[in-house]
C-alpha cells in the first residue's frame, strides 16, 4: 500500500495527471455507446415521428399531418389493442407482483431449508426465450390433446378452451407472462429485503407486533424502492407486449388477446402501412410516458 | 438456535409449500424434455406421454431435413458469441467513463442513454427496418447485431458496478505513470471480473432469445436464429411438434445449463444493478 499513500494525500491530482490523452478520455470511454445510440435509437426515433405524418400507399410517401393520428381515435382495432393491453396491467400485474412479494418473502425466510435450490428454481422460467415458452404452453394447453385439460380430466373438470375463446385466451396469456417473470421480480425484492435492518423486525416484535403487522409496516416500506423498478419495469414490458401473444395466440381468438405491440407489428410488417404503424408506436410512447410519472408519483413520493 | 429449530412444524410446512409451488414451476420444462423425445402423434395421445420416449433422433432429422436446424444453431451461436463481445467492449468502457471521470456532460448524456431503457423498442422497428434495407444489410448478420450494441441497460448495469472502484486505486495508478487506457485495464478491470460475467451472461440470454428483431430484418431461412426457425415451423400447416419441441429444447437446455453454471454471478451482478440507490 506504500505507493497509494501520498497519492491519496495529494489534492486531486487526477485532473491533471489524465497524461497524453488529457481530458479526451472520458469522451473517448462513452463515445462507441454515444454514437451507437445515436444512430440506432434517436435517430429513428426522430424517422418515426417523421414517418407517423406520412401515408404510405404503393411505396410512395404522401405527408398527410395528423392524419395517422385522427386515425387512432377511430380505429376500433387500436382501442381494443389497448383495452386488451390495459386489462393484462391492471390485473396480471398486480396479481404477478403480489405473488412475488410473498415468494421474496418465502424465500428470505429462516424457515426455509435448502433456499439456494428454491431461489434458482423459480428464477430458471426467465432464462427460457419468449418463442420456446410460447411453444411449450401452447401445447400443454392444448383443448383436445394437452397434458393441462387431461388432468383435469382426471378429476372431473370438463375440458377448457385454453387458447380458442377469449377469456381463457386472456388467462392462458397471463398464466403464461406469470410463470416466466414471478421468479424474476422475487429476485429483485428479495434483494431489497435483505437490506431491511433485522433490528427494525426486533424493534416491532419488542412493541408487540405480529408477523402481518411486521410485515405491513416494516417489510412494505423497506421494499418500496425495488417495488417501485418491478412496478415500472412490469408496466413497460406489459405495454410493449409482443413475442407471447404473437407465439402464444397470434392476436386470437377474434382480437382477444390483440396487443398494441402486435397491432403495430401487423400494420408495420403485414400491412406495410409504416406511417399509421409508427402512429401507433407514438401513440404507445406516450401511454408508457404517462404511466411511468404516475407511478413515480405515487410509490416514489416518500422515498 | 435458530427459527428453524424453534419452529419445525412451520419450517417443513414452508418447505413442503414451496416445494409444491416449484414443482408446478417446473411442469413446463420437464414435459418440455419429454414431449422433445416423441414423436408429434404420441405428443397428442391420450394419455399424454409423461415420460421420456425414443424419438429423439427422428425428431432432430426431421428438424435438420425442414429447417436446416444445425446451421440455425451455428446462426444463434455465432450471432450471440459476437455480440456479447461487442456490445461487452461498448456497454463496460461506456460504464468505466460514467462511473469514474467527471466531465462536462456527464449527466446528460448518461439520462439520454437511459432514455433507452424506457422508450419502447418499438417505436423504431420501421425506421431500422429503413435503414437496414437502405444499407443492404438485410438478411446479415451485422443487421441483427449491430442497433443494440449500446444496450442502456448493460451501460447501467457496468456503470453500477464500477462506481464500487475506490478512487484511491485509480488515482494510485495514475501517480504511477499508468496512462488512461492502461489504467482501465490492469487496474480497473481486473477486479469487474464478477460483473463481467454478468454482463456476458446477460448479453448472451438477450440475444440467444430475441425475437422481433431477427424476425423482421432475416427473411432468408438460412439466416435464421432458432426463435425464428421455431416461429416459423409454428406457422406451417401439417406442424410437427415433436420436431419443434426438440429445437425448443435445444434452445433453452444450454442456456438453462450455462445459467446455472454461472448463476451466482449473474443474479447477484444483476441485483447489484437493479437494487443499488
């Protein structure tokens, strides 16, 4: 440690020690990202906002102003895309978060034995890719021939329309986004929960405290930091929902499960309509916007 | 003594609850390695087949015979191994530069590149889908690899974990006569090796399963990546599933296997990024 000794006692030297390369070099370290970035994300950003003023019919481009966008208002498609969108965030959501919590809490508990095997466990669905999961429940959930409806069969439960009637298409999707993140934002809070002091859980065990009120009023506001990432993290996956629907039930039965992002996809790359599909994507930015300074407000307020 | 000893009864109870809940967990990934070794008529039996059967070889011909499989693989493979590269090079200098120099514009330009983590991606899909045509790039690899090199949440996470780096380390080097360069990398990279892993990892996963992206710029089956052979074996007609759920299986075993091989690094890397104030 001799040599970092008057270095450390030296008044800053570093600003003037940086050498040849001088005060370049920290642009130098950010400038690949910088430029990457600039050219694969703000610059078509920019295209896109340029491209939803446009129609584009037979591969000319006519500028038509808001015209893309008076579009949306009227669009039938696009309010069912975005009821469908808004149904899986006010109720799969909440539903996946709440099961996340108590698995964080389980997981954390001194009661548990063998919690490295567990922790692994539930983490292991989100290394698995959206297709190959997609594919998988889609099999098992097959109404005729898969494993799900067979053991139902077993116990007497007549078969269910997993995939072909809109409800069920509906739940399939959310069992299916549930399975593949709960682990994932366990992780997460489980994280957090560790970093609760244990003196807070003594102090209110002290004052009499039990388990349920413990919890509501030590380990829920410990945790509203990395409730407040899984809440926004969630809220911006869930808007740009594509790969499960696309895999899982192509949009179907009859729209059911029709997302924004598979509503743009359609108008972007089945449709080539690149001026309305980039409304939409507009359209979807500015909900995620939206959405985002809501929940800041009101899970971020005290923290 | 500990809570367990204190309370056996709720300590088995939560054992055996969460056992349950895992088993259930893992229902997909367990019938996904046995519908893999059936063929597509047992797959759909009643009963449904619950242990592992003899198609497996049969499977994966078929899937070499209708999508050229082992090329698809080595499209995967080689499109992830190089971009975890790259991009690992960009994200890990754009985390150093951020996390340890203070310089004009250090802010801004950090809140521009986290824009990225909360516009959605695919507010660009068109105008990429533009630029690669105009290019010529479609149908390339670099057309896949290339728009997400500056991954914001990779930049984020390096940035988190370089901010652990004493200054006095840094500064010492430099005393030393150590130049910029050189400083990062004997001195500031060396003990990031954790991280790095993470990183890689996290890289790795992201573009071993993406799949909007692929699917919109590789349109020739020989460029495929195995989410978009798979997607696109999905959509024919007379679909073979034992087929499909062997390239399925081959998708996600490896990664299941490297993950947990690497998983202490990854979920602690990942939480260091996710949880740090």
């Amino acid at each position: 440690m001799t040599p970092s000794a008057p270095a450390a006692a030296a008044p800053r030297p570093a600003a003037r020690r940086r050498g040849r390369w001088g005060t370049a070099a920290p642009y130098l370290f950010v400038l690949p990202a910088v430029l990457l970035f600039a050219a694969f994300k703000l610059y078509p950003i920019g295209w896109s906002f340029l491209l939803s003023l446009h129609r584009t019919v037979g591969g000319t481009e006519t500028f038509v102003g808001a015209d893309n966008y008076a579009r949306l208002a009227d669009d039938p498609l696009f309010w069912t895309a975005l009821r469908n969108t808004g149904v899986i965030l006010v109720v799969q959501v909440p539903l996946m978060l709440a099961l996340a919590t108590g698995l964080a809490v389980a997981l954390d508990s001194t009661l548990l034995r063998g919690r490295p095997v567990f922790r692994l466990g539930f983490f292991l669905p989100m290394v698995t890719g959206l297709v190959a999961y997609g594919i998988v429940f889609s099999v098992l959930l097959n109404e005729e021939y898969g494993l799900v409806n067979w053991l139902f069969g077993l116990v007497g439960i007549d078969p269910v329309p997993w995939l072909t009637e809109g409800l069920w298409a509906r739940i399939s999707l959310g069992l299916a986004l549930t399975w593949h993140y709960t682990g994932y934002n366990a992780v997460i809070l489980l994280a957090r929960l560790q970093t609760i002091p244990a003196e807070l859980y003594d102090a209110a065990a002290v004052d009499g405290a039990g388990a349920l009120n413990a919890f509501r009023h030590v380990t829920l506001p410990g945790l509203r930091p990395a409730l407040l990432l899984t809440t926004v993290l969630s809220t911006i996956g869930t808007l740009q929902l594509f790969d499960e629907p696309y895999v899982l039930t192509g949009g179907g039965p009859d729209n059911a499960t029709l997302t924004i992002g598979v509503y743009l996809y359609q108008n972007a790359f089945k449709y080539f309509d690149f001026g309305y599909a980039s409304a939409v994507a507009y359209a979807l930015t500015v909900l995620v916007g939206v959405l985002g300074l809501i929940q800041f407000r009101l899970l971020g307020e005290k923290s | 003594m500990t809570a367990r000893s204190r309370h056996p009864g709720r300590s088995i109870l939560l054992t055996s609850g969460l056992a349950i809940a895992l088993a259930a967990v893992a229902v997909p990934f367990y019938w996904l390695a046995v519908g893999a070794t059936h063929s597509s008529q047992e797959i759909f039996d009643s009963p449904p087949p619950l242990l592992p059967g003899g198609h497996l070889g049969e499977n994966l011909a078929t899937l070499q015979e209708t999508a050229d499989f082992g090329r698809v693989v080595l499209n995967s493979l080689g499109i992830s191994v190089v971009y975890t590269l790259l991009a690992g090079v960009v994200c890990t200098f754009a985390g150093y530069g951020f996390a340890t120099y203070r310089f004009r514009g250090r802010e801004a330009l950090f809140g521009l590149l986290m824009l990225g983590l909360v516009v959605p991606a695919q507010i660009t899909l068109v105008p990429l889908f533009k630029m690669m045509a105009e290019l010529h790039w479609l149908n390339t690899y670099q057309a896949v690899i290339a728009p997400n090199l500056a991954l914001p949440f990779g930049i984020f996470l390096m940035r988190q974990s370089m901010a652990a780096l004493p200054k006095e380390l840094l500064d010492s080097g430099r005393m030393d006569g150590c130049g910029e360069f050189r400083l990062f990398w004997r001195v500031a990279l060396p003990p990031m090796r954790p991280a790095l892993a993470a990183l890689a990892l996290f890289l790795f996963l992201y573009q071993w399963n993406d799949f909007i992206w692929p699917l919109i710029v590789l349109r020739d089956d020989s460029t495929f990546t195995i989410p978009v052979a798979l997607a696109s074996l999905q959509g024919l007609d007379e679909t073979d599933y034992g087929a499909i759920l062997a390239g399925t299986a081959i998708a996600a075993v490896p990664m299941a296997i490297v993950f947990l091989a690497l998983q202490r690094h990854f979920v602690s890397g990942l939480l260091a990024g996710a949880v740090k104030e």
